[in-house]
C-alpha cells in the first residue's frame, strides 16, 4: 500500500554549498526548528529561473551574501530527490509536494565573515557556522543526509582545492 504523498511531485529546488578559503562548508540553524536542524542554503526555483541565478537569489535572500561575494565552482549534473517525512508533508508548501528534487552547486566565498547576514527580510535562520565537510552529516536532519553525503562526495575533491590553495 502506497503513503498518501507518494503520488505527489517534488519540488524543484537548488541547493547551494558555500565553501570558505579553509574548505569548510556554510550551515544555518533553521529558525521554525527548536531541535538541531542545521542546513546548507536551498529554496525553491523561480518559473523560468535557471539553477544558477536561483542559486544566487536563494543565497542572498537565505544569508545576505551577495552575488559578487563568490563565484560557482561547480555543479552537480543530476538531480537529486528527498522525501519528507510523512508528518510534515501537510506542514510544507501547502501539502503540494513529497519533497524536494534539488541542483546542487558549489560555491567559492570570496567575502569574509563580517558580510555573511542571515537577519534578512524573512529570516530562515537563527544562527551559522562555517563546519568542516566530514562533520556535517551529524548536524543535518536524517532525511537529508543521504542527499548530502552525495553532494559532499561529488564536491569533495573541489572543496579540497579550494583549503590547499586558500580559494586563490
């Protein structure tokens, strides 16, 4: 027997690892969370927006970083799907979506820390961190790590770059 959300679609969304000189990866605390729930910046693609510029727009909007504060270093060609659980599926997005089938990119910040500003105009986060990439899967909610194991593994070898040669 299927759950109620399996005929729902995904939502189409990007997500966005922001590395830093050190090779370490941006995390926010979600503000609607009072348990641990530490994520990278994601949000929903515009109608006619393409990954990229949503990309951009969500990590302005998310973190204040502004788009001349990095540059795209990579993209992941697949996309990659999460299922809610199914106790917040009604919780989000109006119950539209089972959950988010997202393009990953990767990020250079080329700004320093005093220009990271999540007090944005619909705050989504509480707090940040820049957090080292190993130790991420113990700070993101279960439902999300199998997507993020994989994007920090397809990134893996970039992120490094970037720590050896301080992002130059």
């Amino acid at each position: 027997m299927l759950a109620d959300d399996e005929g729902l679609p995904y939502r189409p969304c990007v997500g966005v690892a922001v590395v830093n000189r050190r090779g370490q990866i941006f995390v926010g605390q979600r503000r609607d969370n009072s348990a641990e729930a530490w994520q990278m910046p994601q949000g929903g693609i515009d109608e006619g927006e393409s990954p990229q510029i949503a990309a951009l727009r969500e990590l302005e909007e998310e973190t204040g970083i502004t788009p001349d504060l990095v540059m795209i270093s990579a993209e992941i060609d697949d996309w990659m799907t999460y299922d809610l659980p199914e106790d917040l599926v009604p919780m989000l997005w109006g119950g539209k979506y089972r959950g988010q089938r997202q393009k990953w990119l990767l990020l250079e910040f080329k700004g320093e820390d005093h220009q990271v500003n999540i007090d944005t105009e619909e705050p989504e986060f509480s707090a940040w961190k820049w957090a080292a990439p190993e130790d991420l899967a113990e700070l993101i909610v279960p439902f999300k790590r199998e997507v993020y194991a994989k994007v920090l593994e397809t990134f893996r070898e970039r992120i490094a770059e970037i720590a050896k040669t301080g992002g130059a």
